[in-house]
C-alpha cells in the first residue's frame, strides 16, 4: 500500500533495529483518512471470505480493526483485553502472549459469549513482528472453535520471522508494508502491494 509506505518513510522513528515509532499517525495520534483506507485495503482483500467478525488486541489493534470492520459492512469488532476485568463474570477464553517490546508476558482474554463455533473470524493488528500477539489470537478462535480466515497486518518486520511462524500453522498472512531492515535508522521495503 504506497500511501502506508510513504507515511512510514516521512513520519516513522526507527528506535534500535528493532522498534519502529508510529505514533504520530497510527498507535498514538490517528490519522483517521489513512487508518480508514487501511480498513478498505483489508476489506478488498478478505473479501469473499465469509467473514462475519473482526478479532484485534488492544489497544493500538482496535482504531484499523473499526475501520476494517465498518469497510465489510459494519460487522462485529471484539477485542481481547490485557487483563480479565471484574466485570467478566462469565466464561472467558485465554491465551499467553509475550511482548517483545515492552518484555511482558499478558494472558489476553476474549468473552465466550462474543467468539464461537459459529463465527469466521478475521484477525487484524499494527504490528506483525514475532507473531506473539497474532498467535494468542489464533488460539483463542480454536478454544472457541470458530475458523480463521487469515491475519490482516498494517507493518510487518519480516526479519523477526512472525509471519513465516504463522504461515507454518496454516494462516493466512496479509501486510499491507513488509519492512526487511530497520537497520542503521533506515527503513527497507519489500516490494509488494
Ligand atoms: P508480535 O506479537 O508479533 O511480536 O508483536 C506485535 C505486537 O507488538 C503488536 O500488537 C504491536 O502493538 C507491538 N509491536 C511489535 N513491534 C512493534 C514496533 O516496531 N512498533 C510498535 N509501535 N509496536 C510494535
């Protein structure tokens, strides 16, 4: 997606070799018009999938999971939470998820009542890097036993092997920017969409 990677090359902060910073128009400040035609890319290309729910991770997941879901006509968003609140007295499932940029480990918590059997569920975050946050997705649709129609991935850091790890458990794996270096503050591109 050109207008992504333009906006990644103007705005984008390498911190190390292995963070990109990009707060100032996707996970802090919003620019809302890109994030919308980000929605759009993801709703071309899961179309026809029979996807009837978009599954993220909060928090930066959930501004590009609204805007795919409202592009696929205004179909469910759920988003597992970091920590079980009190309020979830119900059933819930969970799942490990180990951040390597903030060097936690969170158990992500999605309510039975809103993933099931029933549901065809499209996964959808900022960043794809390790494949962690993707990964304790994926295992929450299959304690749920609802299918997988694919991960949808606004950046992925291709050298730090998330989306080979992932294609390897059968998943489907969409970025729409695929970064192969951040080496040195410059920031390569695999030539793609
Ligand atoms: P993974 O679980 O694939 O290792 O990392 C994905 C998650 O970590 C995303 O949900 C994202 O919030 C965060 N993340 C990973 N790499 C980066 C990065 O370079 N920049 C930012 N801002 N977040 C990242």
């Amino acid at each position: 997606m050109e207008a992504l990677k333009e906006r990644i090359i103007k705005d984008g902060k390498c911190l190390g070799e292995d963070v990109l910073k990009v707060d100032s128009f996707l996970n802090h400040q919003i620019d809302v018009a890109l994030v919308r035609a980000i929605g759009e890319e993801f709703a071309r290309i899961f179309a026809g999938q029979g996807v009837n729910k978009i599954l993220t991770i909060e928090a930066s997941g959930i501004p590009i999971a609204y805007a795919t879901a409202a592009a696929m006509g205004n179909i469910p968003l759920v988003f597992a939470k970091k920590t079980a609140p009190s309020t979830m007295t119900d059933g819930f499932y969970s799942a490990e998820v180990r951040s390597f940029t903030k060097g936690t480990v969170s158990h992500v918590v999605v309510s039975e009542k809103y993933i099931g059997p029933e549901d065809k569920v499209l996964l959808i975050d900022d960043f794809l890097a390790h494949g962690e946050a993707a990964g304790g997705l994926l295992e929450i649709c299959a304690k749920a036993g609802a299918e997988c129609a694919g991960l949808g991935a606004v950046i992925e850091k291709k050298y730090q092997g998330g989306a080979e790890r992932l294609r390897a458990k059968g998943l489907r794996v969409e970025s729409l920017a695929v970064i192969t270096s951040l080496k040195d503050g410059h920031i390569e591109f695999e030539q793609t969409r």
